[in-house]
C-alpha cells in the first residue's frame, strides 16, 4: 500500500529529461521524395545510366548504400513514417468534408514550427493537386497548428519542382520538403520505358532544385537536401517493377542522398540505415528534438567536429528507458564528437552515489545500464535519481524513478 502510495507520488513528479542537440540557426532544409523509385535503378546502378544528375551531386554529398524501408513498402504508410521519424499509425477521418488519413505521431513539421516557433510559411510542403491530403497528427501537444503550408498544385513532376521553385522565391521557406509522384506511378503503369522516363526526369528535377539552391543567397551554402524514397519496387523474383508492397529486397532497398554544409562530401556509408532515421537526421541538423520519433541521427554522414564554429559540439540526451524501473534502467545519448564522458547518478539529495563511465568515448550512439546499485554495488532504495552526462564543455541530467520489486 505505501509502495503504490509512493509510486503514484513519484509518478506524479517524474519530469521528462531535457533534450539537448546542436542548432544551427540559418540552417535550411530541404527533403525530396522520389516516389517508389528502385534502388536497382538509383544508386544501386553503377552504370549511373538513369540517375546521372544525383550520382554527380553525390559526389558533393553523401549516400548511404544500405538505407532501407524497413516496414510497410506503400506508400500510405512509408510517407507518414518519413514525415514522424517513426513508423505512425494512420487513422481514417473527415476533414473538411473529405475522406482522408492523419498519422498519428507528430511529424517533423509540427516538431518544426512549434519548437522554432514559426508561422506555416516557414514549412511548405509541395505536391501535386490532391484533393484530400494526408494529413499531419492531431497529436495534443502539436497537431493542426503546427502543419506545414501545403501547396499542393499541378499533375506531373516537373509542374511540381516549378512551384516548388516559385514557393522558395516567395517565401524563402526554411524547410520545404517537395513530393514527386511520377515515379511510382509510371512504374504501375508496367511500361519499362515510361517508369525509367520518369526516373530520369525526377533525377533531373531535383538537379534544378540544388542549382536554385545553390544560386539564392538565401539558400546557397546554407541548406541541407535529402534526397530518399518511401519504398522500392518488386524484384524481378518477387513480381518485378511493376509493383510493390512485400518484404523482398527490391521493395526495401532505397536510395538516400544527402549534401549540404554539415554533410560529408564524396562519402558512401555502408551502415545500414531506415526510414525513420531520415526525418530525425533532418531534425537534428534543424536543432529540433523530434521527442517521439524512434529512428537515430545518421552521424556517420556529418561532418561534425570541434573545428566547425558553427556547431557546438554536444551531448543529446535521449532519456532512459523504462522509467520507472523496478531492475535496471538504459541511458540513450549520442555523442556529436569524440568526447570525455563522465555519467553519474545522484540521489534525490544532491549526493553521487554511482559513477558509471569515466572515459574518452567516440562520436555516435551509446547506451549505458544502470542496474540500481551504489559504487559498492549495494542495491539503492527506491526513490528518484538524477543521471547526469557530462563533457569537456557540456552537461545534461534527467530524472528517474527507481521502485525496486520487493
Ligand atoms: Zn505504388
Ligand atoms: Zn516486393
């Protein structure tokens, strides 16, 4: 009866850690998504043939070899997962008098506004003429306040880069993220030379979109692109390129490309990487904390380092799991740069009573276990706990509840 008294105290109080993560402040985003394009004929043909254009901006950029749709290969439920970070539930609903779905997690967009506090002109989305779209979460701590500005006008591919051209000239969006459809639809269409056409042309639109880019000023030098899809196409084994939907690995394996100021150059990364991690990468390089996004930062593609001014080299502390814990609980952080970690626990008084790592530690994600015990490895009583993180130049501490089993 105490325990239970306790606990609900506990749980009442239990604050969520802070989230820490590098902000570049006029940093822009960009994100394209070429719809149902074949890994086969994107980065995975080294002849380059239909892809000409990404595989020489590429060379200015980085491309991750093995970056994969993970989950379901439609694109009712990859687009959604590309915008969360997260692979979302998607509900039906009425909106405005139209049949449509909504994710249910929060997307980057809605990350994106509420966090950097800006209107929907900030965050355009361009597509074509849809007459219900998919729609953002209706989540209670962001939802329809939070979506971006949708501009959804023209048919083909190249109608679409042209608003989208018009969009940035405009509005001078800071993240814009640009859906061509062509693509997958060709492919249906089971005509060869219609699909690979539209491969093509894609290839080339998002070529114009760079050199836009790269020719306002308030864009040059300042933006990052990501270039990914939402799903493969079936390989010859498994029904071939006219659809898609299964497990095989023509409908898993897709193309990212990334280029931009914090973005390695002529880098191929063969870590393997999903869905989920584009949109928390994208948000990582916006400085927005994607909180209930489930893919990691994709730090093997950033130049991130002590010698670029423009980024501070940081903690991020991604909370630990679970909280409460009646056992053990996982502190989730990621290092930004080669760092000297010091992670300790405190008690509720302010005391340490658990250093559990003291050392130079390399950049990327790491995880450490603590199982609720002291430096001696005496079991602690219950109560709330303070783990704080510690580098050269930063600290972070989040809150937790330890209610051992009796
Ligand atoms: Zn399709
Ligand atoms: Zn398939």
């Amino acid at each position: 009866m105490a325990i239970n008294l306790l606990k609900t105290v506990l749980l009442l109080i239990f604050l969520t850690v802070s989230f820490f993560s590098f902000s570049q402040e006029n940093e822009k985003i960009v994100i394209v998504i070429i719809d149902g394009a074949r890994y086969t004929e994107t980065f995975g043909d080294p002849t380059h043939t239909y892809t000409p254009k990404m595989w020489e901006l590429a060379e200015e950029g980085a491309m991750i070899d093995n970056f994969y749709n993970d989950n379901f290969t439609y694109t009712s439920r990859a687009i959604p997962a590309l915008w969360c970070g997260a692979w979302t539930d998607v509900h039906d609903t009425i909106y405005q008098g139209h049949e449509t779905n909504y994710a249910v997690l929060p997307s980057i967009f809605e990350y994106y506004r509420k966090q950097k506090i800006v209107p929907a002109e900030d965050c355009y989305y361009v597509l074509k003429e849809i007459e219900s779209l998919w729609l953002p979460s209706f989540d209670v701590d962001y939802g329809p306040e939070y979506w971006p500005a949708f501009h959804s006008v023209g048919e083909t591919d190249e109608e679409v880069a042209e608003q989208a051209l018009q969009v940035m000239e405009d509005h001078h969006p800071h993240f814009l993220w640009v859906y061509f459809a062509d693509v997958d639809h060709e492919g249906h269409s089971g005509i060869w030379s219609n699909y690979i056409e539209a491969i093509h042309i894609a290839d080339s639109l998002v070529d114009v979109l760079w050199n836009a880019i790269q020719s306002d000023p308030f864009y040059a030098d300042a933006t990052t692109m990501i270039v990914t899809n939402d799903h493969g196409r079936h390989d010859d084994e498994h029904g071939g390129f006219q659809g898609h939907g299964c497990g095989c690995e023509g409908c898993r394996h897709i193309e990212l490309l990334a280029i931009g100021p914090h973005i390695k150059e002529n880098y191929i990364s063969q870590q393997n990487r999903y869905i989920p991690d584009m949109a928390v990468t994208a948000s990582y390089l916006a400085g927005i904390n994607p909180e209930k996004a489930t893919g990691h930062v994709m730090m093997e593609i950033l130049t991130i380092n002590g010698t670029d001014n423009n980024i501070k080299p940081t903690i991020a502390l991604k909370g630990n799991s679970p909280n409460p814990f009646n056992r053990s609980t996982v502190i989730n952080y990621t290092l930004s740069n080669n760092s000297f970690v010091t992670i300790t626990i405190r008690d509720f008084a302010g005391k340490i009573i658990r250093t559990l790592i003291n050392e130079k530690q390399p950049a990327g994600e790491r995880s450490v276990l603590w199982d609720g015990t002291d430096d001696r490895r005496q079991k602690v009583p219950s109560g709330i706990y303070i783990y704080s993180l510690q580098t050269e130049k930063h600290s972070i501490s989040g809150k937790m509840v330890f209610i051992p089993e009796l």
